[in-house]
C-alpha cells in the first residue's frame, strides 16, 4: 500500500478533549469551504434509495463534521423526508453531544457512550458513514470495518478529503500549509471560543496540531489502488462496491458499499 501509518494526535486517550473539539471545529470549517455537504448528500441519497434505508450511522464524528448539514440537505429530498442521523465516537463529543441531543423534535442524535467502528453491533443498523475518518484504521481494522457492513447486508459510505496523490516520502510539505489554513479559517469556526484564539493566535498549540494530524491524515489515505487491495476477495452475488473520485475545489475519494439482497435473505 502506498499509504504510511504515521500517528495522529487525537487518536490518543490522554489527548485534551477542549483540544480535540477545538480541532473538529476546525474540519467541519475546512468540508463547508470544500462544499462535501453537497457532494455527500448526493452519494447518501443514492445510497439510501438503493438500499432502502431510513437511518444512517456516522462512525467517528467528533463534533458531527458534515453531517448535520447534509441531514438537512436529504430531509429536502422527496422521499428522504423522515432519514434519522446518529453520531456516534470512540471518544464522544460531551459539548457537541449535549447540545444535539437537547434539539426537541430533532432527527438527529448523539450516543454519548463509546463506539468502536472495528466492532460493530447490531445497534448500528442502518447506512454507515465514515467522513475524513476511514483513514484512522489500520488495514486489519479497515478491512474489518468493511466486511462487517458486507456481512450484516448495511450500506457503507467512506469519503475522504485527504489528498495522497503526492510522492509517500513527501507528505511533510503539507506541515506549513496546514498551519498557515489553521490560522485563516479559525475566525470561520462556530463556535469560536476565547480558549480557541488564544491557543491559536497568542500560543499557537492548536496550528500545531492541526498542521501535524493534517498531514499524517494524507500520508495516511488509502488511495484508489489501496481500496482495492483492502476489497479483495469480498463482493458477492448479495452485495456490491463502488469506488470513485469525485471533483469540486479538491479531489475527494469515496467508497460505497450497498446490499443487493437485505439481510437474512440467504446467500
């Protein structure tokens, strides 16, 4: 594979939680520069309308990334009208985790207890969403997390951000560029908190972060030709997988696995 397990800061326990919000805050700014609402929902609706879905499962969302902007963007869709979110993290969110679950009425909500991505149960029916997260597994646990989907007949997106396209042994250039867009986007972050300039402007802590799990995350992406050595050997008569780039202001790679027979069908 030409992707590098380098590690990244949040994947850490001890890692500061304010630290680790702060962060997310900062990705959720980078996918509404990018426009990934628009062009996840796309991928979703499909997904869902193939499959016959009504609920999807985000796996590792710190704080939700995109995907409450891309719930409203299919609820607007006909026959999507009444499609649930659940966010779900190995390390939840409590702020963010509050905050949605207190909505009344809302179609979205936020399991505050921990859930492993590589150990899925049979809560997690539904479509899985991994968003600028699939990155985070190593092989054995990415090739988990796509024959779970596979066996239990769940539909799965992956979409990542990350651009791997350059040379392996290059990935360190992407250092300075990630810590110059930390500082530009942070008055675009919602919401911006007093902690979060500080530690950005006055005691750069969060630019180096930022910058460092920025560029290990696209060392880290599985290319094209990776999926397709994670892929080898699943696929059957019941189920099918679909890779693809898609264009816009940068080149996003996605992975879609939708059933062609529902669970308990037999093989």
């Amino acid at each position: 594979m030409k992707r590098i397990h380098l590690f990244e800061l949040e994947d850490f326990s001890w890692f500061p939680g304010w630290l680790r919000s702060c962060m997310t805050r900062l990705i959720v700014t980078v996918h509404r520069t990018l426009g990934s609402s628009d062009e996840l929902a796309e991928l979703l609706a499909r997904a869902l309308k193939e499959s016959s879905s009504a609920r999807i499962v985000d796996l590792c969302s710190g704080s939700g990334g995109p995907m409450l902007d891309v719930l409203e963007r299919l609820n607007e869709k006909p026959g999507l009208e009444g499609v649930t979110l659940t966010l779900t993290d190995l390390y939840p969110n409590a702020e963010a985790a509050r905050s949605i679950n207190a909505r009344e009425g809302s179609n979205v909500s936020y399991r505050t207890s921990p859930v492993d991505a590589t150990e899925l149960s049979g809560e997690t029916a539904g479509l899985r969403t991994l968003v600028s997260s699939f990155h985070h597994m190593r092989p054995e646990g990415a090739r988990k997390i796509l024959e779970s989907a596979q066996k239990s007949r769940q539909p799965i997106c992956i979409f990542e951000i990350s651009d791997n396209s350059f040379p392996a042994f290059l990935w360190w250039t992407a250092l300075p560029v990630n810590f110059l867009m930390c500082l530009l986007i942070t008055p675009l972050a919602r919401p911006v908190t007093a902690r979060q300039l500080v530690f950005t402007y006055l005691l750069p802590i969060i630019p180096l972060c930022f910058a460092w799990d920025g560029a290990v995350s696209n060392a880290r992406t599985y290319t094209l030709g990776d999926l397709d050595e994670l892929l080898r050997g699943l696929g059957d008569e019941g189920y099918r997988w679909e890779k693809g780039v898609i264009g816009g202001r940068m080149k996003k790679i996605y992975l879609l696995g939708i059933p062609t027979r529902p669970a308990g069908s037999g093989d």
